[in-house]
C-alpha cells in the first residue's frame, strides 16, 4: 500500500483592530484562513491585504468579505516579502531562491523578475519618486533597491 499522503496544513491570520478607548484592547475582526504558513503580509489598500506563504503561494485577500481575490504561486519556496503598489494593482515578491518579482495580481503573470543575489534575510526597498505612498505608487515611478 502507497502511504497516504498528509493533510494539508492551514494557516490562521488574525486581522486586528481596537475594539474600544482602551489602545490595549485588541481584538480579531477577521480571521484569513491559508494553505501552509504565512511569512509576511502587506496592506494593498483600505480593505486589501496581501501574503506571502512559507509554501511560495501570494494571495490579494478582500478584508470586506474576508475571501481571497486572487491566489497563484510566487516562488518556487517561501515568499520571504510582498508588498503591494498601485492600491493592489501590482504586487512586489521576493522569494527565498533570489527572484525578486513584480506581479499582477488580477491576472496572475509576472510582469519582470531579476535574479538577486541577496542573502535571505535582506529584503528589497521600494522608493517612490514625488513622496507618495509606496502603497499608491506604480512600479513605473519607484525605484526598487535590493542588496
């Protein structure tokens, strides 16, 4: 008999907000449930949240619903940063093999890559030109720095 193989493993992220005066008092409004692990996550707009997995896996959340927008894989190991540009439109990752990727997440293709040569505890530095928000910057106007 072949063995069977394991039961996926699901990941829990807590989305907190205060639940009063008191700024000690936090608790959970939402809890994002994924496949394997989550290793980092970055706000993509007012209700949009995105992460990256222990698994490869970056997924645009929408905290309204608390449902995943769009889901593919990113790297063929851990998503070690991902950061949303352009209010969710466009989305930077760098994985734990060295690609530093920028990606649309509506359709789920890489729109550039480049091989870092960066160890994997150093993250790439998104500088938007005109001092936006990196949030509400396009990857055109930024410039991305990576060790």
């Amino acid at each position: 008999q072949a063995p069977e193989a394991p039961a996926p493993q699901c990941a829990s992220l807590a989305v907190m907000a205060s639940s009063g005066s008191s700024s000690s008092s936090l608790a959970p409004v939402a809890i994002l449930q994924s496949q394997g692990g989550v290793y980092d996550v970055s706000f993509a707009g007012a209700s949009r949240l995105m992460s990256g997995g222990l698994e490869g896996d970056a997924t645009l959340w929408d905290l309204s619903d608390r449902r995943p927008l769009s889901s593919w894989t990113a790297s063929e190991s851990t998503v070690l940063s991902i950061q949303g540009l352009d209010g969710g439109r466009e989305c930077l990752t760098q994985g734990k093999e060295g690609l530093l990727q920028l990606w649309d997440p509506a359709t789920k293709s890489s729109l550039w890559q480049t091989h870092t040569d960066a160890c994997s505890f150093a993250r790439a530095l998104v500088l938007p030109s005109g001092g936006e928000a990196t949030l509400d910057a396009s990857s055109a106007s930024c410039c991305i720095v990576s060790p």
